[in-house]
C-alpha cells in the first residue's frame, strides 16, 4: 500500500468529533478540486511510502490497542484490494473502522465490513470534481454513515437542497462550511459561516466543521 502518513489525534470534523482516533492516510487521490486541497501532499501517487498491511497495523497498534480508526486520504478506495485486506485486520482485532471517501468508486463487495462511510460528494465549488459522485451510495449507506458537502458558494447550497429533496436517506448530512481564511481572525464571525449555520438549522442538517484546523492550522498528523 502506499501511504502518506500514519498518526493519532482527535476526530476533528463529521459524526465522531472529538474521539481519539488513528488515522491511515493513502496516497494518491482521482480527483483535482478547484479550491485548494486540505491534504495536498497526498495527491501524488509518487509520494508517501510504500508499506505492507502488517506494517500499518504495526504503527496502529503502537499508537492505540482499540478504538476508531480513520482510513482516508487521498482516495483510499484506489487502493481497493490493499484496503480491503487492511479493513479486515483491524476487525478481527476489535478496531472500529471509518473510511472517507470522495464517492467516485461505487460501494465495494466488502461495505457491510466497515463500521462508518463518510463520503464527500463534491458540490459545484469543486469544479472540475463536481459531477463524479456515483448514486449507489444514496442506496447502500445506513445510518451510522454519513454524506457529507463542503460548501463554499450559494450554488453549493442550492446543489445540497436539490440534491437531497425528497429523498429518503438514513446517513447523516454533514454541511462543512469552507473557511474564509486561514487566519482564525478571519474565520471567527464570518458571515459564510453564519449562512451556512442557518442553512443546517432551517433544513435540519448536521454543522461539520474542522475543528482541528482552529487549533492547529493546517499542521500534518493533527
């Protein structure tokens, strides 16, 4: 598998904010957002390392004996059969697992095996990413999954509404406001913020913001 970074942390955004967890980062990601990328260094198929499965649980296990651990990316789902093989081991070793995902790859054979999907539908914000959603996922995903929109003009939340009017889903909606600015200054009060802040209240939608980047910026393995 290739790897970008391996570290333990807080949940910082989504259903589990908050809980100590290990994340795997994969490299390489399918998809070249117009905003710029929270993670660019694991865009790069080239970058990262290259690491066995045993190898992964091994820095797993050094960090935490049990509890949640975050696989993501990049696009972990690039990596099919290596994820796989990754999600099963830390099953069998009483690990909880989420996965995020951007959604361009329908549902794998070994879904049920994943305790969380999160997946990021690309909204029109996103540019040449928007689109790529596969629909399957409004089928498969349950309750304790999670779809989840970074929305960052009025046409992202007009996308949201449409998008999700009518439907009966079970995941929970995750409305990721992105941020003004890196300053916190900035970011403190800004009125996008507070539309979108109303935009979850008005349609009963899940706030998700990225609490860790208020504490630490956009620090690697935080």
């Amino acid at each position: 598998m290739r790897i970008s970074e391996v570290f333990l942390s807080l949940q910082g955004e989504g259903t589990h904010v908050g809980i100590p967890t290990v994340f795997v980062r994969l490299q390489e990601c399918n998809l070249r957002c117009a905003y710029p990328c929270d993670t660019p260094y694991a865009l790069d198929p080239a970058g990262g390392e290259e690491m066995s499965v045993d190898e992964v649980m091994k820095r797993v296990r050094d960090f935490k004996k049990d509890g949640w651990v975050e696989i993501t990316g990049g696009e972990p789902l690039l990596q099919l059969k290596g994820v796989c093989a990754l999600v099963q081991k830390l099953k069998y070793e009483g690990y909880f697992v989420e996965i995020e995902t951007n959604g361009s790859f329908d549902p794998p054979e070994w879904f049920r095996l994943v305790d969380s999907w999160n997946v990021d539908i690309k909204c029109p914000c996103s540019g040449p990413a928007y689109g790529s959603f596969k629909p399957r996922w409004l089928k498969r995903l349950r309750k304790r999954d999670a779809l989840k929109f970074v929305v960052g003009t009025q046409e992202d939340l007009n996308f949201v509404r449409g998008l999700l009017s009518g439907a009966k889903l079970r995941p929970t909606i995750l409305i990721s406001p992105m941020l003004p600015s890196s300053h916190i200054s900035d970011v403190l009060m800004s009125p996008w913020l507070q539309e979108v802040w109303d935009f979850c209240v008005r349609n009963n939608f899940r706030w998700s913001f990225q609490q860790h980047k208020l504490a630490w910026g956009n620090l690697r393995g935080v």
